[in-house]
C-alpha cells in the first residue's frame, strides 16, 4: 500500500495522459470487435465531436489543479475531513476516502445537475449524444466541468483527502467512465458479476436512454451501490434503449460544437409529458 500512495503522490502527468488516452484506445477498438449497437453512425465526426468537450474538460482540470493541491495540503496539514479526524489503517483511509470522493465528487453533482434547472442546462449536453460510446465518456459542457471540479474540490475538504487520494479517485473515475460509457457487448454473467460493485456498462447506459424516468437514474460512476443505497438503481434490457434527450433531437444542435455551447445560455426546455408511461 505504501508503493501505491508513493506512486499516486507523485503521479507523472504524462501517466495521467496516457491513462486517458490509452482508456479511449481500449474501449474504442473494443466496440470495433463487440459492439452492442451496430456502429451505422459516422463514428469519425462523432469521436472528433466529443474529443473537443473532452479536451476543454482536461483544460479546465489543469487550470485548476492548483486548487486540488492546495486543498489537499490544507486538509492534511490542518487534519481536516473524515479520514483525518479518525484513525484507521492506510488501506481504510484509501477504500473510504474513494468510496465518499466518489459519492460526493460524482454521484451526488450527477444527482443535482438533474434536479437543478440551471445546471440542468450544462449537464443536458452529454446526454444530447444520440450514439452513445466510449467517447460520450467526457463530452461535457466547459461550464459543467467547472461545476463538478467544485464538487470534487468539496469532496476533498469533507473527506480529508491527500494528493494521492485524488488522483487515485481520478484514474478510477477516468477508467471507470470509460467503461460504462462504452458500446461493448458484454456476457451477463460478467456484466452481473462486476455490477455487484462497479458500475458497469448495462447498467449506465439506462440512464442515457432518452426519456424520463430512466434517463433519471443509474447515476454512478465508479460504485454502483449508491444507487441502491438511494433507490435510483434500476435495470433494462439495454437493447431496447433509445440514446439521446426528447428535449433535444435535433441533429443540427446536438452535432454542432457552437449549438452545444449555446445550450445553457438560450433558455430551459419543460420536459416532454407523454400520455402513456413508458416500460422497457
């Protein structure tokens, strides 16, 4: 454990890089071999698209990581947070510390950005991606990124977390979100077998269908258990999912990087009222 926190305390940022580009690489050439959906869409365009949000989203995180250093510093030079304040071993503080960076920095904004309006207009662009992949995995709004840095800043000050704390929290969320985003056909057994504590693809992908009440739920990242925990978890045959916002179906929005942009700021849309509940 000892090596572990040596390594992620001092993480070099050219891992960090090869972690997210090699994550893309993987999962991208996965879906080429066992996709779930056929891949009928214009998959250069669609990856060129959602690599733009992603590099604003890595821009944005290396502006501010002064700000997780500071705060990390803070926390450990003043013993602040949870696992400051209570003694447990190295391995504990690391499972812990993950668990509730996780909850706090992921699932509860998650939550939040679909239950606040405002934020709402920020978030909506990852889910305009009607083909979702791999790719879809960082396609947010630079507004949104903001946002969850924030949180992810908060989950530091509550748990108390040192350098190395986050950036394990952020490989795993990296990784993670990858994966779950990612169009793969997986055996259910396996599917099953990791969705006991991960949050794994079948599972995701509901919460991207492209109506409520599903697009309202499966919020996880990396653990599926907070869902359970907070009765959002619910499970579908994924190949009748339908990817996408009824909000915003229109291909000249949601494939233009300038109409994506303009989302948060031209106005919310009300939610679509159906007359009859849908049951996939």
């Amino acid at each position: 454990m000892d090596a572990i926190v040596e390594y992620f305390s001092n993480m070099p940022t050219l891992h960090r890089s090869l972690m997210l580009v090699g994550g893309l690489t993987l999962f991208f050439l996965i879906e080429q071999a066992v996709p779930l959906f056929a891949l009928t869409y214009d998959r250069t365009r669609h990856t060129l698209l959602n690599l733009f949000f992603t590099l604003t989203t890595v821009l944005i995180n290396f502006l501010m990581a002064f700000i997780l250093v500071f705060s990390a510093d803070w926390v450990v030079e003043n013993q602040f947070g949870i696992i400051q304040w209570i003694s447990m071993p190295l391995v504990l503080k690391a499972i812990i510390g993950l668990m509730l960076m996780d909850l706090i920095g992921a699932w509860l904004v998650h939550w939040i950005e679909h239950h606040v309006k405002w934020l709402w207009q920020f978030h909506v662009i990852h889910h305009t991606d009607q083909h979702v992949d791999t790719t879809t995995a960082n396609r947010h709004h630079p507004g949104e990124s903001v946002i969850r840095f924030i949180f992810t800043t908060l989950a530091v000050f509550i748990v108390g977390a040192p350098i190395w704390l986050i950036f394990i929290y952020q490989s795993a969320s990296l990784v993670l979100t990858q994966f779950n985003h990612s169009n793969v056909k997986m055996p259910t057994w396996l599917d099953r077998s990791l969705e006991m504590v991960f949050c794994t693809p079948n599972m995701h992908r509901v919460h991207h269908h492209y109506r409520q009440p599903y697009s309202d739920t499966n919020y996880g990242n990396i653990f599926s258990f907070w869902d359970r925990i907070f009765g959002t978890f619910v499970r579908v045959d994924n190949t009748k999912l339908k990817y996408g916002v009824d909000t915003y179906m229109n291909e000249k929005e949601t494939k233009s990087i300038i109409e994506l942009l303009k989302i948060p700021f031209v106005g919310y849309r009300q939610p679509i009222e159906y007359d009859k509940e849908e049951s996939l």
